[in-house]
C-alpha cells in the first residue's frame, strides 16, 4: 500500500469549478492531485472563498493556536492557578487539568504547522525560482528544515510543562520563537524572490521586525522579573505563592501584584502575547496563495499482493 503525495501544475483557465470529465483509473487505485495555477501565484481572486484550496491549512493552525491559548487561560484562571492579568502563556498549561489540554491543543497546532510548512515548500519547489534568484532552490529546503525545528520546540513546550520540567520546557519555547524567527526571515527571502507583489513582501517585513522586536523585549524584561523575583522569606504573609521542586523557593509562574518585579513580568507576558499573534499573522499571510492550492493523495493496492482479495469494484473515496 503506498501513500504518496502528488504536485502537478495545472493552467490558471482550470482554476474554476467547472465540472471534471471523467478519466479512466486502474481499479485499484485513488488519486487526488495536488494544482496549482503558476501564474497567478501571487494574486488574488474575489471569486474565491477565504476557504477555497489549501487555505483551510493556515486557518486550522491559526485557528488551534488560539483556541490553545484561550482555552487552557480559561481553565488556568477558573482554578485559580494564575492571576488573570496577562500571565505568561506556559503558565496557563502548567498544572492539572489545564495542562493536558494545553499538551494536547499544542501539539495538534504543531501537527498543522508542519503540514503548512510542507505545502509552502512545495509550493516554492514547484516555480522555476532559478529565472528569480539563483539562491532559492537552496534556501527552500533549508528552511523547511528550520520548520521542522521550529515544530519540535513547540512540541517540547506542549509535552514538557514549566512546573514539573522547566529547562525542557525553556528549551522549546526558545527554539520556536528564537527559530521561528529564522523561519520568517527565510520565508520572507523567498517572498522577495518570486512574488509579484510589494505589498504582500512589505506586510511580511513587517511582521518579521516585529517579531523580532517582541522577542527581544521579551527576553530583557523577563530577565528584569526573574532577577526582581522574591525569596520565599522575602513575600508577604499575605500574598499567595506555591514552592517549586519541594525547595525553599518560590514557582516563578506565581505572580501576583504583591510581588516585587510583578510589572516586569507583566509586560514580559504582553510581549509574548504579542509575539504568538505576530507570528499566526505572519502564517495567515500563507493562506492568498494556499487557496490556488488543492492537495492530493495517491494511493495504490499492490496487485502482486497474494494476502489481500482483490475487489473487480473500483475504489471510491468520498
């Protein structure tokens, strides 16, 4: 049984929904063939829904992200293991039964990101990008495996949570949001490359600073907190704090406007809010040329295989 995914080009005349004739296929086979019409990568039609192609793609992982976020937040907060204004959003996923929604809905967005990622790169494969720029047909690759890096580490968030495991846990969220980074920019290179429009590469340049932006004010000023951060001996009776690891110190993640350094971290956290919606922006940028996009899947039966019977019907997928 093989699985395999098919990119064909197709003429931009067959971008319509008109109705499809009929072709002849070997029985025992399905295929759904990837289009895309070549010439008109970079505009945009009207006539197309926001849904149209591949573009369902983006939305989901957009879409997951944020409801990650808000959801576990919501939990977090009804629990009252966060104070509800602005916490950092690992802190939202640190503890039961926030947690194990937040690994799950994390990860299902990581999943979807990396099945963009793919697209985007074969979408990019598929144009003779040399007649643009000599350098394309190398930084493709590369940054697709920059993608692929950038996923592991939001994986490392969603599976490895702050409380329990937080060198892990920095690790990943360092990797996506530092790499990520890396994966715009190479992105955004590309853009200039072979897009026929300004606009889209200037929206994309400025995403890309101001995600580099927000990443950096967010590291300055969480360094601020961290150090600001009191001892155990050094809180207020009255303000609320759980020790970490079974030592005599307080979890990071406990903040409360009793604390020193408080509002340091509460602009380190908007800075990180920021940066998550700069980058799902950044994606959604993705969805114009996904929607001249149509995935396919090919699959084909062995018919030397001697272990499975044979059906005379053909295959029919809906």
């Amino acid at each position: 049984l093989v699985l395999s995914l098919d990119f064909h080009p197709t003429p931009a005349s067959q971008c319509t929904h008109s109705p499809r004739q009929p072709q002849a296929q070997n029985p025992h086979s399905f295929n759904l063939n990837f289009h895309h019409s070549l010439s008109h990568l970079t505009s945009t039609s009207t006539s197309m829904g926001c849904f149209e192609g591949a573009a369902w793609l983006v939305y989901a992982f957009v879409g997951m992200m944020a409801l990650t976020v808000l959801v576990s937040y919501a939990i977090a907060t009804a629990n009252g293991d966060v104070y509800p204004a602005f916490p950092m959003i690992s802190d939202t996923g640190a503890f039961q039964p926030e947690s194990g929604v937040f690994a799950v809905m994390l990860s299902t967005s990581a999943f979807f990101a990396f099945c963009v990622m793919v697209v985007r790169y074969n979408l990019v494969k598929m144009i003779d990008t040399e007649s643009f720029n000599p350098r394309v047909p190398r930084l493709n690759p590369f940054a697709l495996v920059v993608g692929g890096i950038v996923c592991v580490g939001v994986l490392m968030v969603a599976g490895f949570q702050d409380f329990n495991i937080p060198k892990a846990h920095q690790a990943g969220a360092y990797t996506a949001f530092l790499i990520g980074n890396v994966y715009a920019i190479l992105q955004t290179i590309i853009t200039k490359s072979i897009s026929e429009q300004a606009r889209q590469y200037r929206l994309r340049v400025t995403l890309n600073v101001l995600c580099i932006f927000f990443v950096i004010l967010y590291i300055f000023l969480n360094a601020i907190a961290i150090k600001k951060a009191p001892k155990v001996e050094d809180i207020k009776p009255d303000c609320p704090y759980r020790l970490w690891d079974k030592e005599d110190k307080a979890w990071p993640g406990d903040w409360h406007p009793c604390m020193p350094g408080y509002v340091f971290h509460v602009m380190a956290a908007v800075c990180e809010w920021l940066t998550a919606i700069c980058f799902g922006s950044y994606f959604l940028t993705f969805a114009a040329d996904f929607r001249r996009v149509r995935l396919s899947l090919n699959l084909q039966l062995d018919v030397s295989d001697r272990y499975w019977p044979l059906s005379s019907q053909p295959l029919v997928i809906h």
